[in-house]
C-alpha cells in the first residue's frame, strides 16, 4: 500500500512537507527526524498530521504532485491549521 503523508515543523509550524512511501508511516517518521533527508533534517522534528493510503502507485503519485501544486498548498495550510482540533 502506498502511503501520501504531510509532515509539520515543531520548531517552525508554518513549514511542512509532503512525501510518498510504501513504509510504515512511524518508520519513515522517525527517517526524516533522524536526518535522513536534506529538506527535512533542516527542520526537524517533524510531526505527522495527515496522511492517505492508495492501493495504486500513479494515483499516490497524483495525490502527491497535487498536494505540492499551488491549490495542494492550500489545502495543506487548511490541513495544518485544524490539526490540533482533529486530535
């Protein structure tokens, strides 16, 4: 299953990131708070808030490609900024 997941800074809750994985999202979690990807080992930690799974690779390709346009960006803002009232 592939799995389309958004990510908070703690430390700067304005920036966020959007990646694509096949792991579990605790594993790839614990991946990018560790520094293992350039972009985010910059802000660490990271947060997850939000996240889909998606029994097909190009449409969790799409979703990705979406959440990174410039109406994604919109949505993910909206997405962060509730995120404390969903949990």
């Amino acid at each position: 299953m592939y799995k389309v997941y958004l990510l908070r800074s703690k430390i700067k809750p304005e920036k966020s990131y959007v990646g694509l994985t096949t792991k579990l999202i605790s594993e790839r979690l614990s991946e990018h708070n560790n520094g293992k990807s350039k972009y985010t080992n910059t802000f660490k930690p990271w947060e997850l808030i939000y996240y889909e799974n998606f029994y097909c690779k190009l449409c969790a390709e799409k979703r990705e490609i979406f959440l990174k346009s410039g109406i994604g960006y919109r949505f993910r803002k909206i997405i962060s900024n509730n995120y404390k009232l969903i949990y």
